[in-house]
C-alpha cells in the first residue's frame, strides 16, 4: 500500500474535547469523526502534522456555520483575537495528548526528516507537531523557544481570527484573500525566529499581505499545508495563481485540502460525491506548481469531506483516482508522501 503523509489534521482538537475517551478515540477507535488508529493503518496513513488548535470561545454564538457555508454567496463572521494565556493550557492540554500517543507506543513525535523515516520505517505514526494559530506565543517571542523545545516543526501565525502577529482570512465565497492588512511588526520577527529555528512556516488562513510579507522575508520554501485554487474555487482560503507561483519558484509545497467547501466551485460545503472538484484542483495546482510541489492536506477532524474518501482509511480511493486519472505511480507517490519529505528537507536541513 502506497504511504500517506499529510499536510493537516485537527484529531488532537478531538482528543481535546474528550481527554477521558482518548484510549477508544485513538487505539480502539469508535467509528465517529476521521481518524483514529485502526483507520490510519487501514489507509495506509503513515504520518503528518497534527496540528494545535485554541477553539474560540465565542465561535459558535448565535451563528450557523453550517447553514451559511452550505447556501453561497456567504461570509462567517471571524472570531475576536485570543489572548496568549487563554491559549496556554489549551496548548499544553494538546500538546500533552500528543504526548500521550507517542506513549502508546503507535506514534512518534518528528523533529527531522531522519526521524520521520525512522517511524515510517517501525511502523509508527510520524507526528509534526504542528500550530495552527500563534496564540500562544507572545511577543517577546519566549515561549516560541518553550514549544520549539517540546517539538514545534511548523506553524501557521493566524488561523483565520487575528492574532497579535498577523490576519488571517475571513470564510467567503466568492472572495479574494486580499482582505486586509498584511504581517505585524511582532509577525515580521515572528517569521525571522521561525527560519533562524528551521521551523516550518504555514501559510494556510493567512490573507494576500501577510503572505507577501512572509515571501518577502523568509528564507525558507513557502509551503500551504491546506490550501487549494483559487481559480477552480473562489474562496478567500485557496492560492491565486501569482501565489502558487511563488511558491513553486521557492521550492515549497501546496498540500490539497479535502474539504468540499473550498473544493466545490461553487463553494458549498455538502459532501459531494464523484472525483472531478478533486481533480480539477489538482491539475490545476500541478500546472503551475509542478509535480514536485503538491502534496495532500486532508484537513481531517477539522472539515466535511468528499464523500468518496469519507476518512482516513479512503485515502486510497483517492490515489486510485489519481491513477484512473492517468497519473503514472512516480507522480502518485511524490503527491502522497516524498514531496512533503523532500520539502521538510529543504526546509529543516538534512
């Protein structure tokens, strides 16, 4: 079975959200949500960025995401910023689960391509510990230190909401990721620890500027963990086309993301069936990006999902679509694991 490695998942949210169920979500699995152990050695999912998310605590008032995403045109409303010390026992809660799974003996916690190899090798779950939002790290950068020491490899400086480093991009379709104001004088030195500590810097949720911003002072490959076209799906969450140009020109990634909302042209979020959103985002993404510059994104247990993959075990229904597609085994293989591994290579040194 063809390796998965991915670009994004949210499963330490779930673990979170349930910290007394975590052995049944995890080791027995209990068929809810998309991961779970069973499922990703069924799937063939070797290992990925499990990412550190600080839900807001408002998020859900008074609005229906779901209702407002499944009729376009829309936009969400984006939560207020939040603080570094109401994000801090979150992020250590999540982290500590994290922990947890490298304990069962199913999992280890990757800080380098060698150690990736190394798990993939036993037959454990690569973990990258991943944050997707910066809250909590404050300005005077130390705690950026404290992470990077438990593991941090890569993290994205906004999730949407904006945080003290930069803005992220509100949910709307159609859009533009042109929404605002680019990086803060805090994210610029955000950026420049993040190369000088070889930590992987994300992309995904941040709107035009701030992506201008990172590509102008960066020296590392530009890499959208999960993101998609903006030219198949006008959603202010996926690339333009100048976008993915630079970051193909910097040597980075793209990892496609599964969920229907920015796959779907016309932006809805019900779990369509049939493979062509699918691959009309990657011959899209393959046509600027090259086909050393696309890996996948899924975005499990933190968005719906085509309903021909369903989870993590249908993962090789989507690399038998690539091949029925008429993509030759060498492209399938660097789309499902080798380019995110040659990427971190470039990106971590080794």
């Amino acid at each position: 079975m063809t390796p998965i490695f991915d670009g994004h998942n949210d499963f330490l949210l779930r673990l979170h959200r349930a910290p007394d169920a975590r052995e049944t979500l995890w080791l027995q699995g209990d068929g809810t949500g998309h991961m779970d152990l069973p499922r990703c050695k069924a799937g063939g999912f070797a290992g990925g960025f499990f990412a550190v998310y600080i839900p807001s605590p408002t998020a859900d008032i008074g609005v229906d995401y779901d209702a407002l995403m499944d009729n376009p045109p829309y936009e969400v409303p984006l939560p207020a910023l939040i603080d570094q010390k109401t994000a801090m026992p979150v992020t250590l809660a999540e982290i500590g689960h994290l922990q947890w799974m490298e304990r069962t003996g199913t999992v280890s916690i990757c800080r380098s391509v060698a150690d990736i190899r190394a798990a993939m090798q036993a037959g454990r779950i690569a973990a990258v510990l991943h944050f997707e939002g910066a809250e909590a790290i404050g300005e005077d950068l130390d705690a950026l230190h404290v992470w990077h020491a438990a593991g941090l490899r890569s993290l994205g400086p906004v999730w949407s909401r904006p945080t003290i480093f930069g803005h992220g991009v509100p949910f709307r379709y159609p859009g533009t990721p042109d929404t605002g104001e680019g990086l803060t004088t805090a994210g610029i030195r955000l950026i420049r620890e993040l190369n000088r500590l070889k930590i992987m810097v994300d992309l995904s949720h941040l709107n035009e500027k701030g992506f201008d911003d990172v590509a102008a002072i960066s020296d590392a490959p530009l890499v959208a963990t999960h993101s998609n076209a903006h030219a198949v799906t006008p959603s202010t969450r996926n690339l333009t086309d100048r976008q993915l140009r630079q970051i193909a020109d910097s040597g980075g990634m793209v990892g496609l993301n599964y969920a229907t909302v920015f796959l779907d042209p016309n932006g809805r979020q019900n779990p369509f069936a049939g493979w062509d959103p699918v691959l009309r985002h990657v011959d899209h993404l393959l046509s600027i990006l090259g086909e050393d510059h696309l890996g996948l994104g899924s975005d499990f247990d933190g968005a719906t999902v085509p309903a021909d993959i369903g989870d993590v075990a249908g993962n090789p229904r989507l690399l038998d679509a690539l091949r029925v597609h008429g993509f030759g085994e060498d492209l399938v293989e660097k789309i499902a694991w080798k380019n995110w591994l040659s990427v971190l290579s470039r990106t971590w040194g080794g």
